[in-house]
C-alpha cells in the first residue's frame, strides 16, 4: 500500500499482563514484568500496556511506577471505570489510559466497554483523565452505537475490540473484519484516533494491520505465549515485522 493511504507506522502496544500471571503463579518476584518492558522497547515495541484489575490478578499497584522508571515507551493503563482506578492513574499520569469493562453489566454483547449505556458514569472519568493530560481511550466493540457514544464523551481514542473477529471463523470471520474497518473508518471520520486488539496472533493480525485508519494494535497473550518457546525478541520481532508487511 501506499505511504499516502498509510502515513503514519501503525504502533505496537506490547501487553505485558501474562508476564505478571506467571510470576505471581508462585508469589515471588520471577518473571518480572518490568524486565519485560525493558527488554521490549529494544526488540521495536511502541508501547507498553498494563491492566491493573480490582483484583490484582496479574499487575499489581507496585509495578506500575516501576514500569514507568524501566522504559521511556508510553504507558497505557488499561483500567476499569473506577474511582479508585481514577486516583491511580492521576497519581501515576500514564501516557495514556484505556477504560475497558471489567464487570458483566459494563460489558455490551461484544463484550467491549458499553460507553453508550455507562455514559453518565463515564463523564466525569473521562474528563478527569483529559484534564490531567492522559490519552483517554475507550475499549469497545467495532459498533456505531459505541463511536457515538465515544463522540459524545469526547474521547480522543477508541480501541476496536478484536475478539470476535479472532474467534470467528470463514465468512463470520470477514463479516467482522468489516465492521472493524468501517468502524475504525467512522471513528477517524470524525475526528476519534482507532486503535485496536485483544486475541491477535501472527495468524490473524494482517488483516487488521491492513486497516489504513488504525494507529495502534495492542497485544499480549500470543506474544507471552509465544516468548515460552521462542523468546520475547523473537515474538515481538515477528508480529512487528508482519504488521509492517500489511501496510
Ligand atoms: N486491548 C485491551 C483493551 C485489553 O484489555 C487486552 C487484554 O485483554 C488486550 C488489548 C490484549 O489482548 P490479548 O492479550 O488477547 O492480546
């Protein structure tokens, strides 16, 4: 494809969550994340995205200021509408935060953030976030109703959600790969940066790395998951090298 219709690298946010699953799988300190962040700003990661849970399943409070301190990559936190995930993120300011659901009622059927359904308790996050200078984006499934919704709250970036398309299969698996790309489409349309992820593999990315519109993809599982038999250079190297073959 042209340099035109593509202007700008598409970013590779590396999602180093999987990396605190396994170390906390045995309470310690190995493997540790932060030595993941590190080691992904050499290997041609853009970025690094964490989610600090309610539940501290994998990242914990702790690694987040040491994220910060390892790497200049860009953080972005993924965190739920919460106000105490709010006061976290206005005490760490990360590049950027990405509001994504974590309880069943958040979710819309796609299982992205419902922005149009939790509106009125999205506001005032969202504006909290941009006001401290944080990238606000919203995690939601590739539906107009969720880009208006995004628009009415104001939110710089949304993150397609990639599920649906990863599981599906054929002619589904097409069917959604066009709502993404007219999604990201309409989001750019007016004026909202697409990103997007979750369930992408080596196998499936192209695709969506070949959507001219999206400026990031955000991974992690499959590159974890990979680097156990590969190793974390190999992995991040592979899927950089076949998003840049898409564009
Ligand atoms: N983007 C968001 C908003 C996520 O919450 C996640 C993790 O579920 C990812 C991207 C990465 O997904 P995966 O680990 O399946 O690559």
């Amino acid at each position: 494809m042209s340099a035109l219709l593509h202007p700008a690298r598409l970013r590779l946010g590396v999602n180093i969550d999987h990396v605190a699953t396994i170390r906390n799988a045995r309470g310690g300190e190995h493997p540790d994340p932060v030595r993941a962040a590190a080691l992904i700003a050499q290997y041609g990661g853009d970025g690094i995205t964490a989610h600090l849970r309610e539940d501290r399943r994998h990242i914990r409070d702790e690694d987040l200021a040491r994220i910060q301190a390892a790497t200049d990559l860009p953080l972005n936190l993924e965190m739920a509408a919460t106000d105490e995930m709010l006061a976290i993120a206005l005490r760490h300011k990360p590049h950027a935060a990405c509001i994504v659901p974590e309880r069943r009622e958040e979710r819309t059927t796609e299982g992205g953030l419902d922005a149009a359904g939790q509106h009125n308790r999205l506001v005032p996050i969202v504006s909290a976030l941009r006001d401290a200078g944080i990238r606000v984006s919203l995690f939601i499934a590739p539906d107009e109703r969720q880009i208006e919704a995004a628009m009415r709250l104001g939110a710089p970036v949304v993150e397609l959600h990639t599920g649906e398309y990863a599981h599906a299969e054929g002619e589904d698996r097409s069917r959604e790969l066009r709502r993404i790309a007219d999604m990201a489409a309409l989001a750019a349309k007016n004026g909202i940066e697409p990103h997007a992820g979750h369930g992408l593999t080596y196998d499936n990315v192209q695709p969506i790395a070949a959507i001219p519109q999206l400026a990031e993809l955000n991974i992690g599982h499959y590159l974890i998951g990979e680097a156990i038999f590969c190793g974390l250079e190999t992995s991040v190297r592979r899927m950089r090298e076949l998003m840049d073959a898409a564009r």
